[in-house]
C-alpha cells in the first residue's frame, strides 16, 4: 500500500500559501484561542504513541510520557474547512487531526503550544485572487504574532523552544522569526531550532543564511542548534510551474508578512536524514493510522487510508531522500516505493507537499531530542 493511501490526508489544501488566499483584514485582538497547550483537556498534540510496524505487523509502545524541558511552537497548515475566506476560531476535526498527525509524534519531547488562527480557508485557496491576499494575510498572520506574544510572556518562562511550521505555518513562521526572533538576541537564544517545511525558506544564493534571516542558518548537523530545517518534498524534477523550490518573482504575501523575493534568492534545503553531508539517506517515515479518526470527512481522510491497530503506522516502503538543484528549483528529492502512489495533489508542481511532514518525522523527533541536548549543555 503506498504512502498516499497509508497518509489519508486529502486536504490538498494543506497546499501551500504559496497560492495564498484571500479575506479581509481585522483589527480584532481577541484572547488567543489555543488548539494545543500543555493542560488542556482534550489535547490533539499529545496522546499515546503506539506505533504499528507493518514490516513486522507488530506493535511498539512508542516513546513514554515525560516531562519535556522544551518547548514546541507549532503553526498548522491549510486545513479549515470553513465555508469562508478566513477561518473562524472555532476548533474543528479538521485542525485536531492534523495536529495529531503531524505534531503529537513531538510530545514525548516538548510541550506543545499551538494557536488556533484565522488562516486561509480551503474555499479561500480555490477562490482568492490578486490584492485580497495580502488582506488574509494580515488576518492570519496578526493572530499567530499575539499567540507567540501571549506564549511568550505569559508561559515560555525562559525555556528553549522549537518553532514548528508546514505551508500556510511555515509562511506564518517566516515572517515571525523574521520580523519578532532573527534579530532579538533574547528571543534568539531560546530557539533550539526551527522546522519550517514546505513553505519556501529562502536564502541568499550559494549559501545557507540570508533572506529570510540574517542570523538562523540551515542545519548543517543533528547537534547545529539555533538553526533551521527546511525542505519540500519531490519524487521527480519540478516543474517549471512548481509551487516549492523557488525563489518566487514577485512579492506574493503583502506588507503583513514583509518576505523577500527576487533572483538573489533560492529556496533552502536541509536533508533531515542526513545534515551535514546531505547523501541518500533512508527516512524515518511515520504516518498517522486512520482508525483514530472514524466518521471525519472524506476531505480529511481518504476512505482507503491505512487502518491500523495503533495511533501511528511505520510503513513497509522504505523511502530515501537528498537535497538537489534541479535547474533553478532546489527540493527534497524522493525515491522509493511507488511514486504514482506518492503524488495526492492534482498537479506535479505541488510535489509530495501532503507528505513532506510524514516523510521524515522520526527523523525530526530524533534531531530534536538530539538538539535538546545541545541546548540544556549550552545553557
């Protein structure tokens, strides 16, 4: 069974802003509603992490409750279902399960704090066009710049903390480090590390800094702290039409978010399974069973995702990945498995962007432990 049908995530949505769409701009600074923070009851970020090997068809307890010295920050992708340009504040199946999906794997290591925002809704992404993106922007983006406040002073206490981010997130994380972290030695010296995937990280050409920020660089190691993981994921060459892997041309996020643009950029990209020396390296691929989520809309799980008797599945395809510069696009290069299986979005220009969290999570929850260790000795 291929990862497509074991992932069962059909939200193509979760598509990346870089198609950002549209709403209107809200001066609204209402209390930060939070899908996820350490206490609250239910809490999508943390549960058990049973684990059904299909190798073996065995199952793995999975790492045990503990009592995490870090902190996550986590900023979802596109997911609301909402029949609006903007999402409400409500908490709906759809942000619980990609908070499960995509995040819980992490909180046997960090307490994870995530906002619920007004992002771009799915009807938003198909619909939106021109000078109203960077009014949806301004929306979603102010929510997540008060969430981080709010974490900040109210909850961070002076613990180290991980910025977690996928597309629409990422976009979010961006603009956050750039514009509230890269140049605040305080805010900076918490940060353990930052996994901003699939959302076009961008550094100046030939080097891993630059662009985006001034002062958080690329991985170059799984003990690198104050750095930052980024990819998308392909299993071919991008098309010239692809949404990841290049600098875009042109300022498509508004004022709000204030992101660079332009040739003297390209997109960054750290290998997960291999930082310091980016060779083909196997992944560490976990996906979320779709038994956890009975009745959920066909929109969130596909109807032939993998059924497995345990939370998450480690799949029987062993996938490889390596960063490469294919023409001007530099991505996470896929190969295993069945690639027809790997492409769930209608076109190949969005590459495996539903999978690029899935692809190597067991590698992002090691290099966070991993990281962690680094930072408590530094400290």
């Amino acid at each position: 069974m291929g990862i497509v049908r074991s992932l069962g995530i059909v939200v193509a949505a979760t598509a990346a802003i870089a198609a950002v769409t549209t709403g209107s701009a809200s001066a609204d600074e209402s209390p930060t509603v939070w899908l996820c923070k350490p206490g609250s009851v239910p809490n999508p970020c943390g549960g058990s992490q049973e684990t059904y090997v299909a190798a073996s068809k065995s199952v793995e307890a999975g790492p045990a409750p503990s009592d995490p010295p870090i902190d996550c920050f986590y900023v979802y992708p596109t997911v609301s279902l909402d029949p609006a340009l903007n999402a409400d504040r409500s908490v709906g199946v759809e942000e619980r399960f990609i908070a499960q999906q995509q995040v819980e794997r992490f909180s046997p290591h960090c307490r994870v704090f995530a906002p619920v925002y007004r992002q771009s809704t799915l009807l938003g992404l198909a619909t939106s066009a021109g000078d109203a993106r960077a009014a949806a922007l301004s929306e979603a983006y102010g929510d997540i710049e008060r969430a981080w406040d709010e974490y900040s002073t109210r909850y961070n206490d002076g613990r180290g903390v991980v910025l977690i981010g996928h597309s629409q997130g990422t976009y979010m994380l961006r603009a956050l480090i750039r514009q509230h972290v890269d140049h605040d030695d305080d805010a900076r010296s918490r940060i353990v590390s930052a996994l901003l995937i699939g959302g076009n990280v961008l550094v100046e050409r030939g080097s891993n800094v630059g662009g985006d920020f001034e002062n958080l660089p690329g991985c170059t190691s799984a003990d690198h702290i104050g750095c930052v993981v980024a990819y998308s994921a392909f299993d071919d060459v991008p098309p010239a039409d692809a949404r990841f892997g290049r600098s875009p041309s042109a300022d498509n996020y508004g004022s709000a978010l204030d992101l660079p643009y332009g040739p003297d950029y390209e997109v960054l990209c750290t290998n997960p399974a291999s930082l310091q020396d980016n060779s083909r390296a196997p992944l560490q691929t976990v996906l979320r069973s779709a038994a956890v989520v009975p009745g959920a809309p066909a929109v969130v799980v596909n109807a032939n995702a993998l059924v497995a008797p345990a939370p998450f599945v480690i799949p029987a395809q062993n996938y490889t990945a390596r960063c490469e510069s294919d023409g001007d696009a530099r991505v996470l290069r896929i190969e295993g498995g069945d690639s027809a299986e790997l492409r769930a979005l209608p076109t190949a220009g969005w590459g495996l962007h539903l999978q690029d969290v899935n692809l190597a999570l067991g590698d992002l929850t090691d290099l966070v432990e991993g990281q962690t260790s680094t930072y408590l000795a530094q400290r």
